[in-house]
C-alpha cells in the first residue's frame, strides 16, 4: 500500500463511505479510518463539511473532500497510476457519470422513503419504484455482458459498481424488513451473479454491512433522518 | 466558430438546457438548436433518452448525453483545447463539482417546491430555504473575490457559474410571484454584482429567459411537474 496522508471520516454502515473504501482499496492507498458516532458530530467533521455536516469526508493532508461519487472522481484524477475507476474514453466517462447518478437519484431515494415511510400503502409504491429501478439497472448490466463484460465497468470494478454495489447490505435490509428478496435469479440474472461477483472481490470482501445489523440499527436510522 | 456534428434537444424555458447552450457558447462549438415541445415529447428525445426522457440531451454524432452536468464535463473533456470549463487542478475541480452538485440539490429543490406547493406556508418556508442557501453561495463568492476572482470559476465562467447562472431567470420569476427580491445587494453584494457580469458575458446574453415571459409559462410547467 502507498504511503499517503489521507483520513477518511467515515461509519461502518454508510454505504457512502463504503465507496470510498472500496476506490481507496483498489488504488492500493492507505489510510486511517476514523469512525464517525453522529451524534454528536465530530467537531473534526463539521469543520471538513460546514455545508453538509455529513459523512464521507476524505481528508487529503488538510483538504476536505465531500460527497462520495465527487471523492472516487478525485481518488481516480490525482492517483491515475493505479486501475482505472472511470473510462479513459470521455463519451464511456459521461455514461458510468450517468448510471452513478441514477443509481444516486432513482434508487437511493426510493429506498431511504421506503425505510422511512410509516403508511403500509406508500410504501408498497416505494417497493415498486426500487423493483423499477431494478429492472432498468439489470438492463444496463445485460448490455454489458452481451459485451462479455463482467462489471459496468468492464473487467474491472469502476464507478457504477462502486455506486450500486455500496447498496447490497442496505439492499439485504430492506429485503430482511419487508421478508422477500428483490434481486432475484428470474427478474435480474446478471444482478444476481454480478452481486456476488462483486461481494467476494479482495477489495470489497468483508466490507457489505451484514443486512441483520442494519435492520437493528434501523431505528436509529429513522431518528438520524427525522432530525437531518 | 468550430464545424461539429452537434445537436441539442433543450427549450428556451429550461434552465438546464441554457447550462449546455452557454458551454457550447464558450467553447466556440456550432450546434444545431432543437426546440423540444415536451407535449408530446418527440420520439428523438424518447429514443434520446429512454432513461428520462427528459431535456436536455446533445447529441454528438449519434451518441446521446444526457443530464446538464453531465454534458458540460463531456464538452469540457471532448474540446480541451478551448477555455475550461472545469479547473485544471483536482482539488479545484472536486470543490467545482461540491459546488455545483450543491445548487442541484438544494437550491433547486427549493426553487421548484416554492413554485409547485399550494400551501402559503409551506411556500414560506420554501422561500426561507432558497435564501438560506443563497448566503451559503454568497460566502463561497465572497471567498473567491477575496482571491481576485470575479467568478466562482476564476477570471472566466466555469462550471460553478454556469449551474447557478442558469438560474437567474427562474429567481426573478419566483421574485415576480413573490413581489419581493431575492438576489439583494445588502445581503449579497458579490451575487448581485456577479449576475450582472455573468448576464452580460457575450456567451451568455440574450439567453436567460425573461421573467415575464417564465411567470406566465408557470402554469404550464405545474402541469409538467405534476404529471412526471
């Protein structure tokens, strides 16, 4: 591992963080993990994120890095020896930018209303807005492997895996919560093994929070967003 | 100014649309203008954009890219031989992209909700959102004035100012249904002075829509907003 100064504020089960683990990882880069508890904040934390006050910073030396999908942008810019986690061609570049933020807009949101959301019926939709997105995402993840493609990013683990992947354990909750599994052999047969694919990577194995103690951590969870 | 194989799908009324229009403008690039009715929406953009179906997309060729930020990086990296439109360093271009992702998510959301919701309360509160976040812009502008920069970007537009820019026309037409200025010179005297420059830029003037012309519009764009 190369020798750098960079600290990441972080917590064991936020997905977000966990991108930025899984880039440091495959860069091969170094750092120290500090653990954020959220409350309180860390006075650390809110001074490297005024505007946010959330998690994940990258600290690079004294400079603050925010928001996951921008911190693996900088991972891959300034330590561009390493593997790629972006395509060298700018118009490939502008697609992974664009699943990324699917992923962040379409998916993430459905899922945190579908934690959130007391009423049984909304819910429900919120379920199907996931399973939506889902299918959508198996489509992409098909068009790559009829490429002979392993990832979304090709051979290698990129952006779009990193985002989506990041997901799995909050996935598991959700599915865990509502007893029925979403990504499924029959709707999703690329997901399914791309997912496993994923998990077992030196560079990601052991780091997918187990989904029982998320469900456990669940209501915790749901106070954190009331007051955010 | 370059012969490209350009075409972007946008409307004079979008925002988002206009980031593209002005990076195109900068960079010196010909691009034939489609105009986008929405209702229907044209099979080019549904084949555009299956994903969204949304504006804008610039087709370079026969590739399609969608999302305005998204678009503005593809021009920045395709024709870097131009002005930039993102700063060269990575740190600078991670605080760009923090920037930027922030008047996506906050300003904007509170600019649409303050127009969508019935509710005069709720649209107080909506209102108290956007001024919060434009003194969270001013102290970013103020910083970059104490460096000597007349824009977020440095001494040239860039990314940053392109975002926000873009909403000049909608602020003044939520300050037309408001009665009440939102950009002010007490409060924002590096915004206010900032907007003016940015309007009058040769790659920008003429281009933001009028007020008048989005309040009366409004209506319509509930309509849009309700059935997407």
């Amino acid at each position: 591992m190369a020798n750098t100064n960079l600290k990441l504020l972080g917590a064991w089960f936020s997905p977000f963080a966990l991108r930025v683990k899984i880039a440091l990882n495959i860069k091969s880069l170094e750092y120290e993990n500090i653990e954020e508890t959220l409350y309180p904040k860390s006075q650390l934390l809110v001074q490297s994120n005024p505007v946010h006050k959330k998690i994940p910073v990258l600290l690079h030396g004294d400079k603050p890095i925010c928001e996951s999908t921008i911190i693996i942008e900088y991972i891959d810019e300034v330590w561009n020896s390493g593997p790629s986690l972006l395509p060298s061609d700018a118009y490939d570049r502008a697609m992974a930018r664009f699943w990324a933020a699917y992923i962040d807009d379409k998916c993430i949101l459905a899922m945190r209303k579908s934690v959130l959301v007391e009423d049984k019926e909304a819910r429900k939709a919120y379920l199907e807005e996931i399973e939506d997105s889902l299918v959508t995402i198996e489509g992409e993840l098909q068009k790559c492997c009829r490429e002979g493609k392993g990832y979304f990013g090709g051979e290698e683990i990129g952006l779009v895996d990193i985002t989506f992947g990041s997901l799995l354990g909050f996935m598991g909750m959700i599915e865990t919560m509502n007893g029925r599994k979403m990504i499924v052999e029959e709707k999703h047969p690329c997901l399914v093994k791309w997912a496993d694919r994923f998990a077992s990577d030196p560079n990601v194995k052991g780091l997918i929070p187990e989904p029982e103690k998320l469900v456990s951590l669940m209501w915790l969870g749901k106070e954190l967003e009331k007051k955010e």
